[in-house]
C-alpha cells in the first residue's frame, strides 16, 4: 500500500516536472521579445526616436541593425553570415570606414546576449512586407504651366548623381557617378549627346557654365569608402567646343577637396 501510494506521487511529480520542462521555450521566447523591446526602448532612443519594428520589413531590417550597431560598439558582424553579400558588404564597408574615422565606441553598449535579444526583437516583431500605405492620394499628372515629355534616357544600373537644366539652351545635363560620365538631353528630352566621360574621372554632382567653360564638381568618393583625408574631390574644367561638352578639354583646376556635395563658382578677385 505505501509502496503504492508512494509510487503513485512519484509519478504525480516526475508529470509535474514534465509538464514544467516543455513550457519554458515558448516562455523564454516571450520573456526575450519582451526584453528585446526594452531594450529598444533604451538604446535606441539615445540618439532618435525609437522605430517601430513594422516601419521596414523583416528583409532590410539586419542591414540597418548592422548600421546601428556600429554605432553602439558592435564591431562583429559574424550574425549577418546568412544574410545576402550585398547587405554584409555595405555593412562591412561602413564599419572600415568608422573604424579609420575613430567613431566606433571602444566599450560596446551591450552585451552580445543583448545585442542579439535586441535584434531579434526588431527581426521577428516586423513585417514580410512593407505595410501598405493608407490613405495615398491619388498621383496628379498635370502640372500647370508644365508639359511632361517621354525621355529616352535608360541606363541599366545608373547612379543618378546630378540633373541640371541649362537655361541658356533648355538642355538637362545627367551626371552618372557609376559610370563617370556626362549625358545631354534635348528640349524634346531625348538623347542629344551620350556618355561623355571626362579624362578627369568625374564623379558628378554640380555643373557651372561661365563663358566657355563648364565646371563640373566631382564628389570623389561616392559611397565614403575612402579615408577622408585622402580628399579626393575636385573640380573640372571643360573647355567647351561650339558651345558644348562633346569632346571638350578638360582638366582639374581645384584638386584635393574633402568629399563635396554642391558647388557655387564665382570670380572672387576679379580678374575675369
């Protein structure tokens, strides 16, 4: 009978232990979105609003946490593994790039359990897709006093870095910083003048034409790959035949510029 009895809670606790032991997973994982969330609510919030997870979907999320991790001392990327080589690379790219600026803390804001519990927080809790947008107005596609024109500018991959519209003639200058060069659009926005690329290697993103010439600034380095201090901006000068930039002279008059976005010319001195 007492063997019985105590055969029979025996059974009862070892239940009891099972029952215990298969909960915990779906427990923890609970427990680490919670904390994962708080979290978010610490760290992220120190330099901007802290993000909802469902502002990006699931797929872009791991880049941008690789770029706010940075930020936070989290050198390692070895969590982005199994992410696309595009994603890790640019990731890559911009850790080298703040290493050499000295703007990566030395002391990590987290700890590695920590920074994985925030991460999967924002993995897990955001969208497959991004969310729809409600309430878009409909696109408007007349414009007073404006007369929209079919352009036969494709370019496969282009890096559109610069559009100028030439009063003096109504042509659009397009820089493409991926493939250096210079296209003219006509005032019917078609091709007048394709691909020009400068011996001076540009990397457009401004053009000033005074007299017979054209500057073109060059932002140098695109994608702040490059030390600052290697300065590799600079400004062209292309001497233009009968009026234009096909096979026009050009040469760097100012060299060694930090990384440039915009440019004002004008004749300081005054001696033309």
């Amino acid at each position: 009978m007492r063997t019985s009895r105590a055969l029979t809670i025996g059974t009862l606790l070892l239940g009891i232990c099972l029952t215990l032991g298969a909960a915990p997973p779906a427990v923890a994982q609970g427990n680490q979105a919670s904390e994962g969330g708080q979290l978010a609510a610490r760290h992220c919030s120190e330099c901007h609003l802290e993000p909802h997870p469902d502002i990006l979907p699931r797929q872009s999320w791991q880049t941008a946490l690789g770029y706010m991790g940075l930020l936070m001392g989290m050198r390692d990327l070895d969590w982005l593994a199994g992410e696309p080589e595009v994603g890790r690379n640019t990731v890559a790219a911009r850790r080298d790039v703040l290493l050499r600026e000295g703007a990566i803390p030395d002391n990590p804001a987290l700890s590695e359990n920590n920074w994985e519990a925030l991460r999967d927080y924002y993995v897990e809790s955001a969208p497959e897709a991004p969310l729809p947008q409600e309430n878009r107005p409909p696109l408007r596609w007349e414009l007073p006093r404006f007369r929209i024109v079919e352009s036969d500018y494709r370019v496969p991959g282009a890096v559109t870095t610069l559009v100028h519209i030439r009063a003096e003639t109504g042509e659009a200058y397009i820089g493409d910083s991926a493939l250096n060069t210079l296209t003219v659009l006509g005032t019917d926005g078609r091709i007048k003048l394709a691909g020009q690329r400068p011996p001076t290697n540009i990397y457009p993103i401004d053009i000033v034409f005074m007299d017979d010439t054209a500057y073109v600034g060059s932002i140098g380095d695109l994608d702040a790959s490059r030390p600052t201090e290697d300065r590799l901006a600079h400004i062209s000068a292309l001497e233009l035949v009968d009026g234009g930039i096909n096979g026009a002279p050009a040469s760097i008059v100012v060299g060694g510029l930090y990384r440039m976005a915009d440019m004002a010319v004008a004749d300081l001195n005054g001696d033309g």
